[in-house]
C-alpha cells in the first residue's frame, strides 16, 4: 500500500514545492465575452479558416472541427465501425477492419499526422493509429476517407505512432508494450520479461505518388515500453526521437514499479543509417502474418491481403544506430522544436522539462560521451545531450508543440494549465489554467518546421462541470486559445467526440481545394454496378442472389423484388445513379440484421441479406433525398424453399 501511494505522494509533495496546492493561477489574459465571440464567430454560410483533425481515443475514429467555431464537421470512421457511414456493414468496406485476429469491430485511436513535404504539411494524406491491435491507417483527404490500413507485426500497444518523417517517406510506429516476437515461442513465463519480451520500432514506408503504406523494416530492441515520437528535420534531418518508459522492465504495478528510476530515456535513432542497413540486406528476414487493407476508388471495393514476411534489424548488432539519453521521470511527450535543433522531453512526473540539444548529442556522439550502455545500446551523458532545463515551469509536462516564432507550449497534466516558455531561454513567459487537466494540445503546423500558429487547443481529460451535466459520462473539452500575443486569451470551449489525444490542424485553402471529390459514374468499375436503369437485373447463382439495383430520385430500381427463397443468401448491390454531389441514398429492409447502406452519388455499395422468415418485406430509403424521399419504397418476397 505504501508503494502505491508512491507517486501520489510525489505530486502532492511537488504541489507543496511549487505553492500549487490545487488552486489555479488567475487568467487575466483573458478575452473578455465580447471580444472572445467575435474571434469564434463564423457567420452563417461562411467557413471556417482551418480544418481540425482530431484523434477519437476509444471510439477509434478521428474527427473534424472548423476552427474557430469548434463546430464538428464530421467524423471519419476509421478502425471502429460506424453506422452513420455505413463503415464496416457493407461488403465494400468490411475488409478495411480486417486483421490477422479476424475483423475488429472497435479500436483505439490516439495519434495524427498530416503527410508533410521538405517538413510542412501538404495536405493529402493524414495517418492515424490503432493502440490495442496495432495498426496505421492512411486517410485520403480528397475523400475523408480511410483508404488504407497496415496492421504492425512485432508490436503490442502501437502508441508511439504515427508519426511521419519530414517527406513522407516513412511513418514510424513504436511499440508500448514489449512481448516477445511474432516468430518466438510466445508461450513463455510473465516474470521472464527481461529475457523473453523485446521492443520494435517499425518503418512503414510511404510511395511518394499514391500514398500506398509498406512495412519496411523493424528494429529490435531490448524490453521496455515506448511512448512518443517525432521525426528530426532540418540539421536532425534523417534522425528520429522515441520517448520510452519502464526501463525498470518492470511487468507488474507499474504505476510503482515502472516509477522506481529517476530517469529513463530519450532514443535517438538514426533512421537514414537504418535504411541504408536494410537497403543492403542487413537485417535479418523473419515469418509474421499480419494484415493489410486497401480501398480501391474505382471499384468502391477493399481488399484484405494478408503478409507473411517481414525485416528486423537487431540494434545491438549495429551500435551507430540508436543512442539512448537520460530523461527524467517517467518521459511522455517528445517533441521536436521547427528548427530541428532542440528535443523537449516530458517526464510524466517531473517538476521540469528538459531540452536536448542536437548539436550536443552529435558531439556526445562523436567523443563517446557515454554512461555505460543499456541492452548493448550506448548511453549519452545527461549533460552532454542537454540544452538546459525549464525549470519550475508548472507540474505533470505531457507534450509540446510550438508557434514558430521561437516559443514553445506545453501543457501540465497535474496542474492542469499550458505554460508558454522561450526556447532561447527556458524562461517561462506566461502560463494559462486549462479546464481541466489538459492531455495534448495543437497549435497548427505545431510539429512542422513552419506552425501557422495563431491558435492553441487544448484537448482536456477531466471535464468536471464544463457543460451541462449528460448522465455519468460527460462530454470532454477542447478549449481554444488565441496565442497571437504575448498572453495567451481562452476564446471558446467545446465538446469532444470520444477522448480526443494528439491533434492537427491546417489552413482549411490547403484540404479544401482538394475536397470536392466527386464519383463519376462512368469511373465506377464495382463488378455489379448498374450504370442505369437498364441494367438492373436480378441474378441467383446457387443460393446466392445478386440484386444489381440503382437508387435515384425518388425511386429505387427494382422496386419489387420475387423469388428469394428462405435459405437464400442476397446481396443488395445498389448504385446511386446522382450526379449531384451532395444527394447520397440510403437503404433498409426490415430486420436485416447486417444494418443498412449510405451510398454516395456514382457509387455501389453493397448490403448482405440472409432472411430468416417467409413474408413480404419492406425496404426504402433511409437519407432524405428530395421531396418525394418518402415514395421512395419497395417490396421484397420471400418465398419458403
Ligand atoms: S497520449 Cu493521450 S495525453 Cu495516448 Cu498521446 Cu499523451
Ligand atoms: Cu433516396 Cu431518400
């Protein structure tokens, strides 16, 4: 009981340290009402100036805000099904949740990356991950759409990811909870930890043209649990930044025992080394099988393929590949400033933050300033990597993103405020009470060598009586903040959809001109579209039916449909022949239990149906589609065998 206490004993203690004892500094930087409306309000008919991709946390999906409204546009199914979309009920979009565990209904989604180019943000792809079954996946921004999805073999808790390097060529994936590999006996004893279970950081890389994800290359690591990541650029150019912790390798209460070090670690890897390794055929070939889903624009169609190979490089073979470097308490965050020359570290327990110097880790580098190593991988002195410290700059930092204009902004857990400090200095400039204990925060372009800044938001985790009481869960809180002056200005609060982590934002021109995609009917190449009225057809091939129907305003083609037979398996393969871009159909049948269809103009989309009972069975249009919606109905008979 002692050790539980432990760590709540140290924050209350520091608490005492910095005067903080649960009470908040004031906000006097403050917008005052007025003034804060108006930087919020977006008049109607007039859009928003930048999209908000923001991470769902446990609803696996990801959403989109217009900021500076905080109005949600929509959110994007990605590794949970959802049947607004209809993601996961249609036979065309069914794979795309597929793994090698068979198909996951719900995921957890934590992280966000926009693709950038020479480190800005180029607005075509955004990359999201899967914690609990460890997956990538690659939305299209032409379509807000998940197109892909590659599942990470050699990984347990994909949290350290997604995070991409500065051209996109790859996005890292870093494991949280290390087990023994896919191609070992995993049936091993738990307390055989330190033997047995190992770390991987994965290289999946991207093709510059279509976006297509491919597991490159993994590096194998001794056992302990990475958090977060963010790639080098500029002069850390080809180098990338894990946090990790548990270097205790501790497998049992790790609150306590996973706590017990006063530092764990920094990883500095030299990933254009990596690459150069595995280009030669370095690494060692080994058997996995795991997933790997594509959605296929013409044929409105994925697939799932799975793969049975894949390349570890073993980091203690090859020392000039990952350097580690002492972090204190319990390191979280790891962000890179937009010069590339300062690492921030995060320590989930500390009192400051500690910032490394790239420059410094090189020369360490270079003159072996090593402190001994850790699983054969060397360990750079403390002060030899550091720039220096901020200190007493708030208690419990997380993450920190930056304005470009030398500023950076990290948000403490503990004492729940975001405190901007200088990275010339480490001074701490201002500080801003969140409501309440702030997770991640955006600023956008934040993690790019150019951040757009203007504005800051703070995703929250404890919302306490922010909105009007809903039941035992509440709502949690984005909070915005106006950062174009010296004091930071809270400006509006918002509600979240599901628990939002790390997030991105852009000028909305970038995604918007891009955004209009519109399916042609004749580009649609599904096996069983009907491409007009004409071409619907009814077609039993054993006890399989495929009905090619079409919907259009206000009817659906057939409208009648005879001879299903009771133990006859029907497909529904319905072709939206719209060509206005914003008319989508719906379709239902009463009690079929594979749910329903959205279907977007020139699209197929297909509904799976095993009826259970003879009798004549309604069907229709779910989405409100022109004045006659309601006439736009149709029977179906089934028939006994
Ligand atoms: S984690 Cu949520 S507050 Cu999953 Cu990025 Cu730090
Ligand atoms: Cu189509 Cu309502």
């Amino acid at each position: 009981m002692k050790k539980i206490l432990y760590s709540i004993s140290v924050v209350a203690s520091a608490m005492l340290v910095f005067g903080l004892q649960g009470c908040k500094p004031k906000n006097a930087g403050d917008a005052t009402g007025a003034d804060a409306a108006s930087k919020v309000y977006v008049a109607p008919g007039k859009y928003d100036e930048l999209y908000n991709f923001v991470s769902g946390g446990f609803s696996g999906q990801v959403s989109v805000y217009g900021i500076p409204s905080g109005r949600l546009l929509r959110v994007i199914p990605v590794f949970s099904v959802d049947p607004e979309k209809g993601w996961g009920y249609s036979e065309e979009t069914k794979p795309m949740l597929n793994t090698s565990s068979g198909q996951i209904p719900w995921g957890d989604q934590h992280h966000l990356d926009l693709s950038q180019t020479n480190g800005e943000i180029d607005g075509r792809w955004l990359f999201a991950n899967e914690n609990n079954t460890p997956r990538i996946a690659r939305i299209d921004l032409k379509t807000f759409r998940t197109s892909e999805i590659i599942e990470i073999p050699n990984s347990a808790g994909n949290h350290s990811s997604p995070f991409i390097t500065e051209n996109t060529e790859y996005v890292v994936a870093g494991t949280r909870f290390s087990v023994p590999m896919d191609y070992e006996n995993g049936d091993v004893p738990i307390d055989s930890y330190k033997k047995n279970f190992k770390g991987t950081l994965s290289f999946v890389s991207v093709a510059p043209k279509d976006g297509e994800m491919k597991l490159a290359f993994q590096l194998l690591l001794p056992g302990m649990d990475f958090d977060l990541s963010h790639s080098g650029k500029g002069p850390s150019s080809g180098w990338f930044f894990f946090s990790c912790y548990n270097s205790e390798q501790a497998h049992t209460l790790l609150e306590v025992n996973a706590s017990k070090r006063d530092k764990d670690y920094v990883l500095a890897v030299n990933w254009k080394k990596a690459e150069e390794y595995f280009k030669a055929g370095k690494g060692k070939k080994v058997k996995v099988n795991y997933a790997h889903n594509k959605y296929n624009e013409a044929t409105h169609t994925a697939s799932s393929t799975m793969i049975t190979e894949t390349t570890v490089i073993d980091v203690k073979d090859f020392p000039d590949l990952v350097y580690m470097i002492p972090c204190p308490k319990s390191p979280h965050g790891c962000d890179v400033d937009p010069t590339g020359q300062y690492i921030v570290g995060s320590g989930k327990l500390a009192a400051l933050i500690p910032v490394f110097s790239f420059a410094k880790i090189q020369d360490a580098i270079k003159n072996k300033t090593f402190d001994g190593t850790y699983g054969g991988i060397p360990v750079i002195k403390y002060e030899a990597a550091l720039y220096g410290e901020v200190k007493k700059p708030g208690l419990g930092p997380l993450h920190t993103e930056f304005d470009g204009k030398g500023n950076a902004y990290t948000t403490f857990f503990i004492s729940s405020e975001i405190v901007k400090w200088s990275l010339k200095d480490l001074k701490v400039l201002d500080r801003h009470p969140t409501y309440y204990s702030p997770g991640h925060l955006c600023i956008p372009g934040g993690d790019t060598r150019k951040p757009y800044g203007k504005y800051l938001i703070a995703y929250n985790k404890i919302t306490k009586d922010r909105f009007l009481p809903t039941g035992p869960e509440l709502a949690q809180s984005a909070q915005l903040f106006d950062i174009s002056g010296d004091k930071m200005k809270l400006l509006l609060d918002y509600p979240t959809i599901g628990e939002p982590h790390y997030a991105q934002a852009v000028p909305a021109e970038l995604i918007a001109k891009n955004s209009q995609k519109i399916y042609k009917l004749e580009d649609n190449k599904n096996p069983y579209a009907a491409l007009g009225e004409k071409q619907t057809k009814v077609e039993r091939k054993g006890n399989e039916v495929h009905v090619n129907m079409t919907a259009m305003r206000s009817h659906l083609s057939p409208d009648n449909i005879e001879g299903i037979k009771l133990g006859d398996v029907v497909y529904f393969h319905v072709t939206n022949l719209e060509q206005d871009w914003d008319v989508p159909h719906g379709f239902a049948i009463k009690g079929n239990k594979n749910a329903e269809l959205l279907i977007m103009p020139g699209e197929t989309t297909t509904l799976k149906w095993v009826p259970e009972k003879v009798g004549i069975f309604p069907m229709y249009c779910t989405d409100f589609c022109s004045a006659l919606h309601q006439e736009m109905q149709g029977y179906i008979r089934v028939s006994a065998k």
